[in-house]
C-alpha cells in the first residue's frame, strides 16, 4: 500500500498515535491523582481523559480514511505502541508496590 502524505493524512496518523498513550497515561495519572489526594474531580478527569482518547482515535481514522488508519493501527499502534504503555504502566504499578508504605503513610492508610 502505498500512503500519499496529505496534510490531513499526516495530522490522522498523528492523532492515532497519541490516542493510546492520552488514553492510558491520562487516565492512569489523573487516577492516581484521584488516590492520593482523594478529591473526586480528579477521577472525573480520568474517565474524561480515557473518553477523550476515543475521540481522538475516530478524528484520526476519519481524518487518515478507513485504509490509512487500519494500516497506522495494525502495523505501528498495534506494534510499537501498546507494548511501550504496558511497560510503561507495568514499571509504574511495580513502583508503586515498592514505595506504597510511603504513598499511604500520607493518607494515614496502613500500606501492608
């Protein structure tokens, strides 16, 4: 296949590309946002921000047309993307494993 660079095609793939990491990271920070200081518009935000990543992936699919996005998704999304925010998103969970005594000594919670 092969992709002829418009301006509109160009800013599709651009969309598609943040969509996951806007997504994910957006609702993972403002949810532990949400946990540390336990102000509920910071949850509000999480699920704001994972709605707001869809959105963004149907305006860079409309504006990549169908084709376009579904060879941006599956061969670099798909790819190099979503495991780069599962490592992510692991390391962030690890880390707050082995710190999670000084997360909750905070909030006064018993971290164990």
């Amino acid at each position: 296949m092969t992709i002829k660079f418009t301006t509109e095609v160009i800013i599709g793939i651009i969309l598609i590309a943040i969509n996951v990491p806007v997504g994910w990271l957006g609702a993972a920070l403002f949810g532990y946002y949400g946990q540390k200081t336990g102000r509920k518009i910071f949850y509000f935000l999480s699920v704001i921000t994972y709605a707001l990543s869809w959105g963004i992936l149907a305006l860079g699919v409309y504006l990549c047309g169908k084709d376009y996005a579904e060879y941006i998704i599956n061969n670099y999304v798909v790819k190099y993307i979503v495991p780069l925010i599962a490592v992510i998103l692991l390391v962030a969970i690890v880390l707050m494993i082995i710190y999670r005594k000084k997360i909750f000594k905070n909030k006064g919670i018993s971290g164990d």
